[in-house]
C-alpha cells in the first residue's frame, strides 16, 4: 500500500500467498523435501555419494539407503552430526532424525 509516495506495512514474505496454493497440493512436504535432499547431497564427500543415497523426508526424518550394512551403521554413528551440518546447511532445523537402511548379503 502506498500513501502520498510513502509505502504503509511491511513487505510479507512470497511464501505467505504461495502457501494456500501449495498447501492443498502437498507442494509444501515435495519443497521442503527437495530442500533437504539438495542439502545433503551438496554436504557429502564423494565416497558418502556412492555409497549412501537419499530416499526420503517426511516429518523431521530423513531416510537413506545405503549400499552395506557397515554404512548404515556408520550414519548411525555419525547420525548427530550429520543433523547438526544439515541444519545448518538449511538454516533451520528441519531434520531431527536419520534412518539408515543397509543391504545384507543373501547366503
């Protein structure tokens, strides 16, 4: 609004008149999980690239596969801090939890 030259109010965010369109359409969870997934691909070294993959966020969770059992176990391990460097990354904390899934081999 803008009287005698001179703007009245603040600026409001984008995400404001975005919401009610993408709310119904459950464009919001598929934005922020996209967030999330760019987050941690862009923080891994190459070796985490090849051997552990996002699946997905819903809720705080994220979920990875991962490509042994010993990698699974070593985002178990380390799943503080990869939160911590995610959240970081985003700005916000999003991720409260890490899941990891490993492959076992079939005798």
């Amino acid at each position: 609004m803008y009287k005698q030259g001179r703007r009245t109010g603040a600026l409001k965010p984008i995400s404001e008149f975005l919401e009610p369109v993408t709310a119904p359409l459950g464009l919001k969870e598929r934005l922020l999980e996209e967030r999330v997934r760019q987050a941690w691909e862009s923080g891994l070294p190459e070796v985490w690239k090849a051997n552990v993959h996002f699946k997905n966020f819903k809720k705080g969770t994220l979920q990875v596969s991962c490509s042994s059992s010993s990698w699974a176990q070593e985002v178990r391990l380390l799943r503080g801090e990869l939160i911590n460097r995610l959240n970081s990354c985003l700005k916000e904390e999003l991720v409260v939890e890490i899941k990891a899934t490993g492959l076992t081999k079939k005798g």
